[in-house]
C-alpha cells in the first residue's frame, strides 16, 4: 500500500504541475467566438475591459506579431490567429479571479490530481500505522506520553531532592547523575518513538511533539553542562526551565493533544 501510495502522489504531483501550466495560458480558439473569453468584465466608463499579453506573440520564424502588454481585442486576437498561436499568456486580472478560473481549461485535470494526492498521503499514512502496530505492537501517543511523564518526573524528583543535599558540592553531583541518567536513557528513547508519533499523529503533529522535546532537551541539557562547570545557580535556573518544559511536553503528547 505504501509503494501505490507513493507513485500516486508522484504521479499525481507531476499532473498537477502540468494543469497549473495553464492557468494563465488561455486557447485563442479557431475563430471570433472565442474572443468573449477575454473579456474581464466591464470598465466604470462601460467600455469593456480586455486581458493582456504577459508575453510577445511571435510567429515560427520568430517575428513579434503582437507586443506584451497589448489588450486582447478581436483584431488583436485576429491577428494571433493568423499568426498560427493556439495559446497566449496572459498577466494576472485583477479583480477578476473567476474569470480567470471560467478559462482555466485544466482545472478539472487540477483538481482531480490534488484528490489524488490525498488519496495518497492517506495510502502512505496507513502503511506507516500499520507497519508500526505490527512491529511494536504499542499506541504511540502511550509510549511517548510515558516517557514524557518519566523526563518530568526524574526532573521534578531532582528539584525536590537538591535542597535537601548537605552542600554544593552533592548538589552539583546529583544533578549530573540524575540528568546523566535521563540524558542517557529516556531522551534516546523518546527519539525512537519518531515513527510512531508520525504515524499516529501526522507530520504536522510530529512536528509539533518535537518541538516541545526538543525544548525540553536543551533545557535538561543546559542544566547538566552547567553543573558539570560548579555553576550551581545557572545548573539550577535551568533545572526550574526543563521541569516548566518537561510539562509542556506531557501535555503535548497527551492522548487528544492532535
């Protein structure tokens, strides 16, 4: 299911791309009855107000037969006809999007494809759960959110426990130990839950859940470089910032967090 996912989305990108090609590359069709199209509607005076060439007209041979910024009128049109053009681009009307969409002779094409590339992302998305069920056999929001409880709770634990410590000296140890235990063990941990977390969750909310780690991280990690300098006022002002982090995180893995 992942390979069809992933040749639809490619195949549907590629079609897309070439719809949008046409957005503003509008057919001068075989004759008059086309020249309504590039019409825009009409001017405050009532005259009516005309698309415009982005780009010269030129012939085979390379002859400008129609300058850029000419107003598409039916002798201009005409002219482009005879010159052998089936298309022209046009610059952007503004103030007339509809117009501009009514033209677009590749939207349904467009469209289709985008549906396409839906379809896809969810055949991609599926295959990832699916293969993540079947090699862990664990929710995924569940074992980052337990790891997520365990960072706040060794970082709280930690708090608590360096008041207590006859000196510095001790304070400074037990924040190394401690962090160098959470530094070692459930930060990696938590990184390995990457494919999971995108499977349940999507890109965006991967995203999201790694921002927060992260976050959390520097701060857990600021605060054991600092106690491994004897700065124990930085180690501790750190500390305080990784236990407001190490929340924030918990929250943010928490089963419906999105």
């Amino acid at each position: 299911m992942r390979l069809i996912g992933n040749m639809l989305v490619w195949t549907c990108l590629a079609i897309g791309l070439i719809a949008a090609t046409s957005f503003y590359a509008w057919p001068v069709g075989a004759d008059a009855s086309a020249d309504a199209r590039f019409e825009l509607g009409r001017g405050d005076d009532g005259s009516p107000r005309l698309a415009e060439l982005l780009r010269d007209v030129k012939t085979k041979d390379g002859r400008v037969v129609v300058k850029a910024d000419a107003p598409l009128d039916p002798p201009t049109l005409a002219v482009i006809r005879a010159a052998g053009a089936g298309r022209v681009i046009i610059k952007h009307p503004a103030g007339a999007v509809g117009v501009l969409v009514g033209n677009w002779t590749g939207k349904w094409v467009f469209l289709l494809a985008m549906g396409g590339l839906v379809t896809g992302a969810l055949f991609i998305r599926s295959s990832a759960r699916k293969a993540v069920e079947q090699t862990q056999g664990v929710h995924t929001s569940a074992r980052a959110e337990d790891l997520a409880l365990k960072m706040r709770d060794e970082v709280g634990a930690l708090r608590a426990k360096v008041p207590g410590l006859p000196d510095d000296a001790a304070r400074l140890q037990a924040i190394l130990e401690q962090l160098g235990e959470v530094q070692a063990v459930l930060v990696p941990a938590f990184v390995e839950t990457r494919a999971t977390v995108v499977a349940q969750r999507g890109v965006g909310g991967f995203a999201r859940v790694m921002d927060l780690f992260a976050a959390a991280e520097r701060k857990i990690n600021r605060a054991w470089s600092a106690a491994a300098d004897g700065v124990l006022h930085e180690s501790l002002t750190a500390l305080d910032q990784a236990a407001v982090a190490c929340d924030q995180l918990v929250r943010g893995v928490s089963p419906g967090s999105g």
